[in-house]
C-alpha cells in the first residue's frame, strides 16, 4: 500500500480533499431505488462473511450523505438476536467514539454533526475492543484496502490499538458503494488496518 509520505503533506491532503468531494458526489447522485438496492446488496454479501455470521457485538452506523444503507443489516441483526450498537461522540475534546446499544426501540437524538445517536446515559455501552465486529463508513477505498474517511480521524482515534494487533476483534468493516472506490488513496501513519471492505457488489479483503 502507499504511503502518503510518498507524497509532499500538502500534495496528499489536497488530493484527499479533492477525492472526498468527488466520491460524496457520486454516491449523493444515486437515487432512492438505488440505494435500496445497494443496501439489501450489501447485506447479502456481509452474510458471505464468517466472522459476521459468528459475531455477536456488532457496530454499524447510521447513514448520511449519500453513505450506503446499514439500516437492513441491523434488522437482519435483530432477528438473528444478536446486539447491535452504534458510535456516539464521547462527552468533552476526546476523538474516541462511545458504542452504545442501539435496538428497534432506541430514540435517537442527533449530535453536533446532525448525525443521529441513541443516549448513552440509559443504554447500555460496550467499550470498543470487546466489540466483535465494527462497520465503518468510508468515503472512498483503493484495491488494496486503503480507506479514505470524513477526515474527523474519530475512527482512527478509538481503534488505535488496532495498529499494534491487527489481527483478530474486533474485525473492522468498511461499508461504501462500488461507485466510492479509487484507483489510488494516499495513506498516513495513523490510518487504521481494515479486514475487510464491504460493498454492494463485493467483498475486498485486505488482512495480511
């Protein structure tokens, strides 16, 4: 994979820059019918995935800007009775994310981004490497696994300790359209290891 130190700092974070805006347009020019589809698609190629079918602690996201659906891969949870959860902005400067429970009955209320998040003083919360799996959103990915985020570096932040094990759980997802895939994604020391990339027509592995 390159790194972005192949790169002069500024040459790399301007192509991010330029990447994000393309790739959140192209995945905000799908129609409604398109997503739909794109997220029953999607769900269909998780359950291919073993240690999703197996995991019981599973994180996802609720989907904004175009980002593909989870919304019928956590009913799909639900019935198979497993524990679902979503990321909250932890109170306070801290870039870590909170994983608390997120049921069919969960309120949900947005945060500062507009983004919604069940309330972590009555749900339960499960601190992120007891996790057994994490669905990520991407904004863009390359064939060899490299992802491209919003740029807020939350996930980077929580999975840090990721980095020194890669291996093993909590297995990190990401989930993106196949229109949000690029030839080339700059990387950074700090960037996370997935073990897989998830798609509407596809599943990229990217562990060692």
């Amino acid at each position: 994979m390159a790194d972005s130190t192949s790169l002069p700092p500024s040459d790399a974070s301007s192509l991010k820059q330029q990447l994000r805006s393309q790739l959140r347009a192209a995945r905000r020019s799908l129609t409604p019918a398109q997503q739909q589809q794109a997220s029953l698609q999607l769900l269909r190629q998780l359950m291919k995935v073993p240690q999703f079918m197996r995991a019981q602690h599973i994180a996802l996201y609720i989907a904004s800007d175009g980002e593909i659906d989870p919304r019928p891969v956590a009913q799909q949870l639900w019935k198979m009775e497993k524990h679902t959860y979503l990321p909250v902005l932890r109170p306070g400067k801290s870039r870590d994310l909170w994983f608390v429970e997120f049921t069919a009955n969960s309120q949900l209320t947005p945060n500062r981004y507009g983004i919604p998040e069940p309330d972590h003083r009555h749900e339960h919360r499960l601190p992120a490497n007891l996790l057994d799996v994490v669905l990520m959103p991407l904004v863009g990915f390359d064939a060899q696994g490299a992802r491209l985020g919003m740029g807020g570096g939350f996930y980077d932040s929580t999975f840090a300790f990721k980095k020194k094990k890669p291996a093993g759980k909590p297995y990190l997802i990401g989930l993106a359209h196949s229109c949000q895939q690029t030839e080339y994604l700059p990387t950074d020391s700090w960037d996370i290891p997935l073990f897989a990339i998830a798609t509407d027509t596809g599943m990229l592995t990217t562990k060692p």
